[in-house]
C-alpha cells in the first residue's frame, strides 16, 4: 500500500511549554508549539493581537501622505493603477474609495492582461499623462519598473509605489516607495516586524495613514469615512492572493471577516448569494474556493473592470447584474483550465523521464489562465512549473513553484533573457522575447537542476498533532476553532491517529473516491479520502490515518467527519 506523501511528525511538546496553556486544549497546544514555539508569539496569534499600528512607520508612508494630499489639494487628477488579479482590484477598489471620500479627483486603471500584460507599462502611462494625470499611485504592482516610472516622471507624473513583491537591484525615480521588503526596513524590525502584507494591504496601510492625517488636519470637501469600512475588501484580497495569515495578517482578515458577514457592501453581498453562500457565514475558505475566483476570472477572460465596479457600485441592480457575469466568467476559466492542464499534461508525459522543472510553451495557451495550470501541474507532479503563452515576437509566462526551489530567484539568474519579471519564492510572472524561450527553458532545467540536487521530490504532509481517534469530539473541534481563520501560513490543522480499525471501506463517487468507517474502543468515525477510490477493499485491518477534522451536511444534518490525506498500514506498538 504505497503511500504519496512523506510525513512530517511533530514533535514532542516540553511540559515547561504546556505549563504556559493550563487553558487550552492539550492538541491546540500540541499545534501552536508546531507552528510558532514561542509562548508568547502564541499566545498573541491566539488573542489575533494587531500588532504595531502605525503606519507611518513604514518607509516613504510620509512622502506618500503628503505628496497625496498636495494633489487632493490641488485638485490634481490622481490615478490609482493596479494589477487584474483580487488582490490587485480590491487594493484599486480599496485606494479609489479612500481617495474619492477624501475629495480627490480620481479614476482607476487597470490594465488588459492580455493586450498590456502584468504591471505598468509606457503606452497606459502615455494616454494617463495626455488625459491629465499629474500623481500616479500603483497597488501590487511597480516595484520592478523603473523605465516606465522614469518614463512617467519625464511625462510630468509623479508615481508613488505600494507594492509587496520582491524589490529588484534598479532604484525607482518614485516620489515614495512603500513596501515592507525594501532595505529600509529591515532597520525598522522592532517597530514594523511584519512583512507578509498583500497588495490590498500595502493600500491600507495608505488608506490608513491618509485617513489618519485627515482626522488631524481635514481636507477641503472630504467626507467620513472609517478605516473599518476597507476592511472586507483587505479580507477578500489578502486570501484570495495566498497571502499568509499569520502575524497583522491574521488580525486584518479576522475583522475583514467580520465585516463581510455582518455589513457586507452590496457588491460583495451579490457575489456571495450568487456564489451559493450563506450570507453571514463566509469563510476564507468560501472567499479562496468562492469568491476570489469570481473576482479573479474577470481578469483571466475578460477585463478586471468588472470586478472593480462590482466592488465599488452603490447600485443592488448592477450588483447582481455583474455578479451573474462573474460567474459566468468563471465557469469559462474552468472549462479552459482543464483544457489547457490536459494540453500540457500530455506534453509533459510524452518524456522519457520528469525533468526537475515543467516548462511548457504553446501559442494555445490563454495568458489567463497558464498561472493556474502551472499550479495543477505543480499538485500533481510536485515539480516547479513554467507555463508560457508563445506569441510571434513577444511570450508571457506563469511559474508556479514549490517550497525547496525560489523560482523568482531563478528568474532573477535569467534576467539577461528577459524583458520583465517579478514576483515571490513560489509564485512568479515574466515577459520574455519568443527567440529567447529556449534559451530560457535551458537555464531554467540547469537552475533547477543544481538547486533541486539530491532533494527528493515528494510532497510532504506537515502533521500538526497526533491525537488518539477515540479522543476525538466536539469539545477538540470547538477547541481548533480558536486557531481560525485558517489560510496560507496558518493551515487548517492536520491530524494524525495512529492504530485505527478499519470497519468498513467502499467507493463511492464514480468509484473515484473512498467511504470508510474507522473505529477505536468502540468509538465510530466517518471518513472521505478524495480522489483515493482505488484502495476500496484492499486495505488492511489496521490503519495509520491522516485527516482533517471537518464538518459535512448532508440533507439539513450536520455532522464531523475525517477528511483524509493518506493512510498507512499501522505502525503497532508506536
């Protein structure tokens, strides 16, 4: 009975450390000494402290503030521009609003993903500068465009960055850079210690200081508003981009949560009642499986315009109206993902053997939708995935990675080869002249080959805790709930149970899933183990499981079950 997965035990917790959480749950402190050790780091993720909350400690936030409010002032037309993914419109959606309630004369931009491509780009600036446009203000974009920025500048438009991808070698002719990996801020540890903010983030934090500074001295025009009110489209953004939920993260998405289920704006409450969602329970596993998706497949298709006036409209008739569009929208970009996956699929396995690195070129390819390909293919062979939209002079392309291999960095090394790139350890864009595409793909398999040496490419399960399956109840799933929301950096917890008893095992779903019944000292559990249907009937007596502890409904019942991950024959006497 093979297994897919390493496993990755916990390890033993000191009772020096449980003597700190009388309190709780012995496996929630079994999780949190996996997770963050420090007593009171836990204990400060647990109580989802805010941590510093200034955002003026942020590099260039003072530049920013007043070169913004000089243009609200004056009356300069500012263009918020952003990126076509969530994170990017809910930062562009975020800024407009600040901007407009502070009485600024203001209009988005973001660009076509297909006929502009990621980020800034000379043309756009060109016809922002001739419209009028005197302070350019990027979100999730910018960091790694210093020509362009020179360009604005030479245009007479003053540009501020707020971006959180990795900052390149070039320095930026920008009135103020506000992201949390420049240099700068690595001096300001004590004070500013997080730097996992996303896009949409990074524009509250502005939105915030700008806020700030008005309660101080208000601007001509302006109207109240509370930093509250931005904190659903934080929540919709920072999930949706797999940003980690950990540290002021975690803090900012618990009241973004809040807010999106006890006073949602009307186009967000539109896209949940059209996503099948109860309103007031809304999850971040509703908004990553849900909602970022509807929000990201108008850029993937179509234009993100959509997604940004769903998010800004006042009107319950437009709402629904986009909401429906969106979701057809999505359908599309699931139907060509497949299609695209299976393409590259097949040319993958047409090798003899799996190279270390996907790379994968095809003029069929849609530029919307190579990024979530590469992902498929990275879940299913566990290897750093290149997928590129071959063009006739000029190709686009998405990497997706996995944790033993920084695939920006390896862009970084294939810099000359490129005419842009950016992003983060696992996830990564770049633009790339056609002629240069093998050349690339060779570096690439060479980077990954020296980096990828002797590291055996298996995905590894991260066990969080090992509990008896007779100790499992209620009471531990009411306990876990204190560990939401759950997320990228913050998983929901994985458990392990040891030496269970195999009751009952049957197919089910097209014979593509397996049901099972597992039992220890007469106590029964449920469980699903997706996509594992062929072990129906032939596994042993005894099993070693791991799963999430999950609720089901089913027919207005709602009951726990095991969700399980992988299952091995029972190590007896561990």
């Amino acid at each position: 009975m093979p297994t897919p997965y390493r496993w990755n035990l916990p390890p033993p917790v000191p009772d020096a450390y449980r003597a700190h959480f009388p309190d709780l749950h012995p496996v929630v402190v079994q999780i949190l000494y996996r997770r963050e050790k420090d007593p009171q780091e836990a204990r400060a993720f647990l109580e989802r402290r805010p941590g510093p909350d200034n955002p003026f400690a942020l590099p260039g936030m003072h530049r920013a503030v007043a070169r913004t409010r000089q243009a609200i002032r004056g009356k300069e037309p500012i263009v918020v521009y952003g990126d076509f993914d969530a994170d990017g419109v809910t930062a562009t959606a975020l800024l407009a609003i600040t901007l407009r309630a502070l009485g600024a004369n203001v209009r988005p931009y973001i660009p076509h993903r297909v006929e502009e491509g990621y980020g800034l780009n000379i043309r756009a600036i060109e016809e922002l500068a001739k419209a009028g446009a005197r302070l350019l203000v990027t979100v999730d974009c910018g960091i790694r465009f210093p020509r362009e920025i020179a360009y604005a500048r030479r245009r007479g438009v003053d540009v501020i960055v707020t971006d959180h991808h990795l900052v390149g070698t070039e320095p930026l002719e920008a009135v103020a850079v506000i992201n949390p990996h420049q240099e700068e801020c690595a001096a300001q540890a004590e004070i500013l210690p997080y730097k996992g903010l996303a896009g949409v983030g990074l524009a509250y934090k502005l939105a915030q200081a700008l806020l700030r500074a008005n309660r101080q001295v208000p601007l001509p025009g302006s109207v109240p508003l509370d930093e509250e009110e931005l904190l659903d489209l934080v929540a919709l953004g920072t999930v949706a981009d797999m940003a980690p939920l950990t540290g002021e993260n975690r803090y900012l998405v618990s009241r973004g949560l809040e807010r999106l289920n006890r006073a949602p704006r009307v186009g967000a409450e539109a896209l949940i009642r059209q996503s099948g969602l109860r309103p007031g329970q809304v999850d971040t596993g509703h908004i990553g499986f849900a909602l970022g998706p509807r929000l990201n497949a108008a850029g993937r298709i179509a234009h993100a315009e959509k997604a940004y006036r769903l998010l800004t409209t006042d009107s319950p008739e437009e709402a629904e109206r986009l909401a429906r569009e969106l979701d057809e929208l999505n359908q599309e970009r699931q139907r060509l993902t497949k299609e695209m996956q299976e393409r590259a699929r097949a040319v993958i396995l047409e090798q003899e053997t799996l190279p270390p690195l996907l790379f994968v070129a095809d003029s069929e390819f849609p530029a919307g939708v190579v990024g979530l390909v590469a992902s498929r293919l990275v879940d299913e062979f566990y290897r750093p995935a290149v997928i590129v939209e071959r063009g006739a002079e000029v190709s686009k392309g998405s990497a997706r990675s996995i944790p033993e291999f920084h695939i920006t960095r390896a862009l970084d090394e294939c810099a000359d080869l490129l005419l842009r790139h950016g992003g983060h350890a696992v996830a990564a864009g770049f633009t790339v002249p056609t002629r240069q595409l093998e050349p690339l793909k060779r570096r690439l398999l060479e980077i990954a080959a020296r980096e990828l040496e002797g590291v055996e490419l298996t995905p590894t399960l991260a066990i969080d805790a090992e509990v008896p399956l007779r100790e499992v109840n209620g009471a531990l799933w009411k306990a876990l709930q204190d560990l939401r929301p759950y997320g990228e950096g913050n998983p929901e917890p994985l458990l392990l149970s040891r030496n269970v008893r195999v009751e009952r095992q049957r197919p089910v779903g097209d014979g593509s899933h397996l049901k099972l019944t597992l039992s220890d000292r007469g106590i029964w559990w449920d469980g699903i183990a997706f996509r594992q249907g062929e072990w129906a009937g032939r596994l042993p007596e005894r099993v070693d499981v791991v799963y999430y502890l999950r609720e089901n409904e089913w027919n207005g019942e709602t009951r726990l079950q095991l969700e399980i991950q992988d299952l091995r024959p029972a190590e007896i006497g561990i």
